[in-house]
C-alpha cells in the first residue's frame, strides 16, 4: 500500500518509514500538517498515518480535512502517538480516524493493523469497480431507452393523436410498453385509429408492434380502406416477427360526412359505441383472430358498419384496462367500465376512466401495459372533414402531357382498392402531386357514384332514418358479393390550355344510368345524408358535368392559375 506518514520528531519518522517499508509498503513522509495535505492531495496514499501534535495543522484538524476531501470514498486514517489518553483518542475517532494506536510499538502489531486495512481497502475497491461497471451499464441501458424512445415516437407519429376528434390515455408497466395508439387522416380527411396490444410488456412488447406502423401510416396517406390496411399489417407481422408471436390489433375508418364507422378487431376487447346518455353498445360481432396468426390465405379482413352521428362516442380499448387489479387481485372488469361510462358526461369520459382505474388499483403496482382511445362523432358539415386544398403555384414549372385509362370487371372491383392504385399513379405525376387531397375526394365520390348507382342500382334515400348508413353499406357488400356484369372506366388527361394546366377525370360505367339532377344537388353543407360529395366535386373543380343518362361524369380540374382566363372545354 501507499502510506502518508506524518511524524515531526524526525528520530521517529526515520525508524517508522523503515520499519512500514520493510514490511513492503510506499512510504511518503511528511514533518508538516500543512506538508501533509499538499502530499495527500499530490499522492492520493491508501493509508494516512499521522502523529496529533504537529506543526502547521494538528493531526485532528489534518483528519477532518482529509475525510472532507475524500468525499464518498473511505479514506482509512490511523493516530500513531506517545499519548495515552482515552480523551485523545475518542476525539480522534469522532473525526474520522479508523484507529489509534500508542508507541511504542512492535511491527508486528502494526502490520497486522495495516493488513486488516489492506484487505477492507480490497473489498471496497472491487465493489467500487463492480459499481462502477453497474454504472456504465445502466448508462449504457439508459442511452438505449433513450434513442429507442425517441426512434418509437417517431415511427409511431405522436402528434396525429393531438387530432381534436380523438381522447386517449396509455399506462405502461414498464418503461415501455406493448400498448400502442396510432390515428392519421385518409386525403379525403376519414380518421382512421389503430390500438395495438403486443403480448407482454418492455421493450420486446413495443418491439412486436412496430411492424405494423408503417403499413398503418402509409397506406392511410394513400387513402387504402382498413380492410386492404389489416391485411397488409398481418403480413408484416408474419414477416418480421419469429413464429408464434402476433399482435391483438382494433383499427376503425371514421367518416364523418357520411356519419358511419367501419370496425376491423382481432384479439383485443370488444370496441363500444358509446351514446350521448352513456348506453354502451358492442361495436363488433365477428370475432377475428390477432394479426400474424394466420397466412393471407386464410386471413379474414371483413369488417362491420355502424352509424356514427355527432352524438356519439367510440370507445377501443386493451385488455389490460379491465385486467387491471387491485390489491386484493379484482380486475376492474367490463361491468365498471359501461357504469363509468354512463355515469359521466361525454366530455369527461376520458379522465372518469383515468381516475377510476387509479381508484381501484390503490397501492397495486401495473402489471399490465393498458390503453383507452375514444373519438368523438363530428358534425357532416364540420371543417376539419373538409379536404385539404392546394394552392397552385404563381409560377408553375413545366407540367408537360400525359394520359391513361383504366377499365374494371366486376371481379377487379370486387377485389381492389381502385381509388388509392390511381391516385398513388398521379402522384408520379408533378402538379398532380400536390393535390392529393382534392384529386382523393373527386376519384372516390365519382368511382363510387359508378359503382353504387351505376353497377348496383343502390337508393341514397336509405340513408335518411337513423340506422339507414348502415343498411346501404350493408346491401352494398351483398350486392357487390354477387356482381356478375360490369364495367367501370376512369380515365385521366393533363394538358394545356390558355396558359395553365389543367386535368380532365371522366368516369364512365356500363350501369343504366343516375338521375343526377334528382339526387346530385345537395349542398356540400347539407344536413341530408347524401348528395355532399358531388357537391364537394363540383366546388372543387372548373367544372362538372354528367351525359344525360348519368353513367359518364367528367370533371375539369385547374392544377396552375389560367393567366388567359377561361376554362377548356369538357
């Protein structure tokens, strides 16, 4: 070991300096209290051996000044006096000394005494490098939650929860979590929301739902249906994940103009429709299994229709909120959470679940991750339905021509989503790129007015009663299902004209036709059920038009300023 020696009598600092060198250790000798702790600072010894009375500094305050020094770290400190005296060495002890011991002295007895403070010096110092490793680690494990915290925020877009139709709340058992909650908006400005439950919780749990995120975000910008989106997200669990794992998943399509909701659930509870009053309602009868279970084969992607007026509320949760216990081992089951439901005002909702589920956990630690998402029904005519417009630019670069067509049999319309498949094809396109969101509106009311009126001879005027949405989109899915006969054609052209561009869209079906005078007048604020999207088309574009038996619909659409003014011909 290292010894700082302290002695002024130098007869005695020479026969102590041989002695603790004979017996193997550094000795670094002092005459000086002062001396003494300049060497200590230079020298940083094992042990300080020090007499009491010295020059320039006592032993008792040299003591004090070391233990201050040494901080956290144990400083062994020994008194090696003449003076017997039981006061001296119980004030030796108090500042800090670990003994004391009265010369004369034999060098057996103080090697001994060096050797037990060798040997707790070694126990303290593997500690502190085991301490020291466990330090680097959970430095190390903290930079890794940090960086994979900050990687699933991104990936999951956080901020698209801020959307004011949407209340939600996570509680995880870990720092992270196997609950996750997504919602982004179609171009045609539908809401869609996901809620993931990935088995477990921690890290691995958050890693099983990150699969699915992409596909999720990615095919709702390019404004894919939830059927077409749960398919691919149970393809990517089956890629990604090892065998067996899967993710219990509920995703819903809001369209608030058409006031209905489309519902795909697979493994987690059974979402609630929620009225004003607080009567839950179950929002799913079929029962699927979680994603990555089954191969695409025989995976299922069929969802279910309801109604979703102004008044109402949806409610998708995890298993892990009515799982959760209190201290005598009660989950807080689906009984309290209907009665909390029709206990508290729809605007209050959120935070009366919170503040339940805290109340019946008490001092019950989480041992489940377990998320609650409700939005909120939205009035037909409200804004934020409304697409996004683009504001064509003041000097457009060159657009350039180009057209294509795209017919479809029965078989195809059974089986695509034709409205993403032409859209993701115009936005190679530049000027037709940057309207996405009206080109998104315009394509699926004109498709969709083909398929629904043209091909399957559908009556908006179902739609007035209450549960009227639900039944059209219902006989639309049978009628569909057996659709023998029938071709819809879109076609789309940008060219140039009076010095803008512009893009023609027409729409033709093989149907007998629709009375679009009768039925295609409605205001794009209209409270009735139908009738807003056409007007919506026809507000967007230059102009709109139908042949006269209504199975051909053309749409002029200006995608520069027309610095000649007027508008082509259709």
């Amino acid at each position: 070991m290292k010894i700082l020696l302290v002695e002024d009598n130098p007869h005695d600092l020479y026969f102590a300096r041989r002695e603790l060198t004979q017996l193997g250790h550094a000795v670094v000798g002092v005459d000086d209290g002062v001396a003494a702790l300049a060497a200590y600072e230079r020298e940083r010894p094992d042990v300080v051996v020090t007499d009491i009375y010295l020059p320039g500094m006592d032993g008792f305050a040299l003591t004090r000044e070391v233990q201050r020094r040494a901080g956290q770290r144990w400083q062994p400190v020994l008194f090696l006096t003449g003076h017997r005296d039981d006061a001296l060495q119980v004030q030796a002890l108090r500042v800090g000394a670990d003994g004391y011991i009265v010369k004369p002295v034999s060098a057996e007895m103080l090697d001994a005494r060096l050797k037990v403070i060798e040997r707790l010096l070694l126990v303290q110092r593997r500690a502190q490098d085991r301490g020291d490793e466990l330090a680097k680690y959970y430095a190390a494990a903290a930079e890794e939650r940090h960086i994979a915290a900050h990687l699933l925020r991104r990936l999951v877009n956080a901020d698209k929860l801020d959307d004011p139709a949407i209340s939600h709340w996570i509680s995880t058992a870990a720092i992270f979590g196997g609950d996750l909650l997504a919602a982004a908006r179609t171009p045609g400005r539908a809401l869609h929301v996901l809620l993931a439950d990935g088995p477990g919780h921690g890290l691995a749990a958050a890693i099983n739902v990150l699969p699915i995120i992409a596909p999720f975000y990615r095919m709702t910008e390019k404004g894919f249906g939830i059927d077409a989106i749960v398919r691919e997200m149970n393809a990517k669990v089956r890629q990604f994940l090892p065998e067996g794992r899967f993710v219990a998943a509920t995703v819903a399509a809001i369209d608030f103009r058409e006031a209905y909701v489309r519902i795909w659930n697979g493994g987690n509870p059974t979402p609630l429709l929620l009225s004003a009053a607080g009567a839950a309602e179950p929002a799913c009868a079929l029962r699927h299994l979680p994603l990555g279970v089954l191969d695409d084969g025989e995976f299922e992607a069929t969802t279910e229709t309801h109604a979703f007026g102004a008044d109402r509320q949806l409610a998708i949760y995890s298993d892990g909120l009515i799982e959760a216990e209190n201290v005598a081992g009660e989950p807080f089951g689906a009984a309290r959470l209907a009665a909390v439901f029709a206990a508290v005002a729809p605007a209050a909702r959120l935070a009366g679940i919170v503040a339940a589920i805290a109340g019946h956990r008490g001092d019950a630690a989480a041992v489940d991750d377990a998320a609650l998402l409700l939005v909120r029904g939205e009035p037909a005519n409200a804004a934020v339905d409304q697409p996004q417009t683009a504001v064509p630019p003041a000097a457009p670069p060159e657009q350039g021509r180009w057209s294509f067509s795209l017919r479809l049999s029965a078989r195809e319309l059974r089986r695509l989503d034709v409205v993403p498949l032409l859209l993701g094809l115009v936005s190679q396109f530049e000027g037709a790129r940057d309207r996405s969101g009206e080109l998104f509106v315009i394509l699926s009311e004109l498709f969709n007015n083909s398929l629904d009126h043209g091909l399957l001879r559908l009556d908006s005027r179902q739609k007035l009663d209450a549960e009227g949405m639900e039944r059209f989109l219902h006989e639309r899915e049978a009628r569909l299902a057996v659709l023998g006969d029938g071709d819809i054609e879109l076609e789309m052209e940008q060219f140039e004209h009076a010095g803008g561009t512009w893009l023609r869209i027409v729409c033709r079906d093989t149907g007998a036709g629709f009375d679009h005078a009768a039925r295609g007048g409605a205001a794009a604020d209209s409270d009735l059920p139908f009738g807003r999207g056409l007007a919506m088309v026809r507000a967007m574009s230059s102009s709109f038009e139908f042949n006269d038996i209504g199975n051909v619909a053309t749409v002029i659409l200006a995608l520069t300023p027309n610095s000649a003014g007027g508008n082509p011909e259709i």
